[in-house]
C-alpha cells in the first residue's frame, strides 16, 4: 500500500459513497463538538464541515490549541464543568461529546479526581442540558469498559468490567446517560484509534520508530482491534439518525490486526528499515524490569513494564451490531492511517 495518488482519491470516492451521513436537518443548525483540538474532534470538524451544510459547527477546548481547528465555525475556551450548557445548547441539534481526561495515567489523588470531574462529572452536565433543550447527545466512549484488553471479542451485549480509572468512568459516565429519562442519545465505544494530532498508543509508536527508539517486539498471536480518527469521526456522524438513538454500539473494523502487521506498516510509514531479529517478548520483559528499577531509583514513575503489557496483549472487539444496523464500513487500513500520522508527526518538528 503504496499511499500513491490513485490509492488517495479512490479512498476519498469510497468514504463519500459508502458513508452519506444522513444528519437529520428537522431542528436547529448548530453542531456542538466538545475536546474539538484533539485527534478525534478535529476530524470529526473537518468532516462535518466538508458536508457544506448550513449551519454553525461550534467547538469547546479547555485551553487555547496550539494549531487552528479547521472546519470550526467558532472555538469557545472552557472547561467542560463550567461551560453553561443550558445556554449553549438552546439552538443546538446535537452536540458529539469527546473531550475526556485519557492518554495519561492519573498519578495523584489530585490526578484521580480531575479524571472523575472530567470524564463523569462533565458528561452529567451535557446530558442534563442535552434532556433540558432537546438536543442529541452522541457520546464517545472507550472498549476500556471491558477492562485491559481481551482475546473474546467482546460486543454490545457483553457485561462491562472497567479495570482502570479511566474504564470505570466512562462506564459510569455511559450509566448516567442511559438512566436520564427523555433524553436522546447514542454511545460509541471505540477501540485503539490512531490519526494526525493523535497522543496514544499508535502515536507513541510511530514517533519512538521514527527516533529509532523502538526494536520490534515478536509477540506471535498478539491481535488489536483499532480504528482511524477519520473513521471514528465518519462513525460519530453516522450515529446522528433516529433508529441510533438509545443504543450503545461497538465501533471497530471487522478483523483485527497482528502486532506483527502494525508494527510493520509502522516502519514502512517512517520510512524506516525494521531491524531484525523481533526481540522476543521474555527478554522485553527483563528489559522493562530493569528499565522500571531504574525509574523508581531516581524517583520516576514506572511504566516500561505496564506499556510492554498494553503492547503484547491482544484487544478484539466486536463492532458488527453497528456496521449491521448503520451500514458502517470503515475505509482506511494500517498504511493509510499510519501514514497520515507518521507525515504529521514530521510537519511538527
């Protein structure tokens, strides 16, 4: 996958064909996206705007971004808790909930707290102004519901068992949406994603490749479940229909990837030689220990050897109930999102 001119502009037919997004016109014009500067909200703006439909598309950052959202009518700067929802969301038709605290691991109580206030105490007060003035609330959430990764494929109908702060507050998060009576709403859980401006795993990767501060790890079995930003975005927009409402569905590609094939299309996206051979997971292990002791000696948080688990282990989810019901086919592959990313990551040094 060479990511050449005709690959390009065939991707681009095959999004406008197969994903129409049928946003329903039959109340006021706005789109409200919260966390609109991250990975996610600037390409759900960018898609939104790209639909060329009337209507003001309305973004909420906590601190200014360091680059412009493209595709933002207007940019307001609050925190989600302070924000007067009520007063906002009167002209709103619907209002696509990221902003989150995630990408990092909370290492305070003072950490602990801002992810409850953040992740559930925010999304309580968009539902309840969502429910006061009518407006649609697509909510972002995480497969991190099910816990640290799993090889069963877990889907829509699968009991919920958070391991991580960050899990546990989403799903209570997710409760309190389900539990408000008269309010519409749809919630996605998305699985790893990866795309330009983005901070997590793939991210982490791809940069560490490109430094030539990574040796491929030979993790034979080891499968994830991912999607790209672009795709999660045209998913959020696919949800905005009425026979979504009320539903919590698994978004994700049909079949998963090997490490062997990200880590791959990884190197081809930094253009980059894999060395060789992949540095088998015991002797990863040790590494990590080591690198952890080294760590807490000089007072560091360790995380060599929670990373190496996140890497290792596979993570499938099962997104079929949606791509069945929504007629979701998501368009790009490793190549296409890695190297979208591994490009952006180079404009920015």
């Amino acid at each position: 996958m060479s990511g050449t001119g005709g690959k390009t502009s065939r991707v681009a037919a095959e999004r406008s064909r197969a994903l129409p997004i049928p946003m329903d016109d039959r109340r006021a014009d706005e789109v409200w996206i919260t966390g609109a500067a991250g990975a996610l909200g600037r390409a759900l703006a960018q898609r939104i705007a790209s639909l060329c439909r009337p209507g003001a598309i309305v973004g909420t950052v906590r601190r200014p971004p360091a680059d412009p959202v493209a595709g933002l009518s207007r940019l307001i700067v609050s925190d989600v808790c302070d924000c007067d929802w009520n007063r906002h969301l009167t002209s709103a038709r619907v209002i696509f909930h990221l902003a989150a605290f995630v990408h990092r691991r909370p290492r305070s109580e003072l950490d602990r707290k801002e992810l409850w206030r953040i992740n559930c105490e925010g999304t309580q007060r968009i539902a309840e102004a969502c429910r006061a003035t009518g407006a649609l609330l697509v909510y972002a959430s995480t497969v991190a519901v099910y816990g640290n990764g799993s090889r069963t494929s877990p889907d829509d109908e699968t009991r919920p068992c958070p391991t991580t702060e960050y899990g546990k507050s989403k799903l209570v998060a997710e409760e309190f949406i389900r539990s408000l009576p008269g309010l519409s709403y749809v919630v996605l859980r998305f699985p790893l994603l990866v795309g330009p401006h983005g901070r997590g795993n793939m991210e982490r990767l791809v940069a560490a490749i490109s430094r030539r501060r990574y040796w491929p790890v030979d993790s034979r079995g080891t499968e994830k479940s991912w999607l790209s930003t672009d795709d999660a975005a045209a998913a959020l927009l696919a949800a905005d229909v009425a026979h979504a409402r009320g539903n919590t569905f698994v978004v994700s590609r049909p079949v998963p990837d090997s490490l062997d094939a990200i880590q791959q299309a990884a190197y081809r996206a930094t253009d980059r030689v894999r060395p060789r051979p992949a540095l088998p997971v015991g002797v990863a292990k040790v590494a990590a220990f080591v690198a952890d002791g080294f760590s807490r000696a000089v007072g560091r948080t360790p995380v060599a050897a929670d990373a190496l688990r996140t890497l290792t282990g596979s993570a499938i989810y099962d997104g079929s109930r949606f791509a069945s019901v929504m007629g979701f086919t998501p368009v790009d592959d490793l190549d296409d999102a890695l190297r979208r990313t591994a490009a952006w990551q180079r404009g920015r040094r």
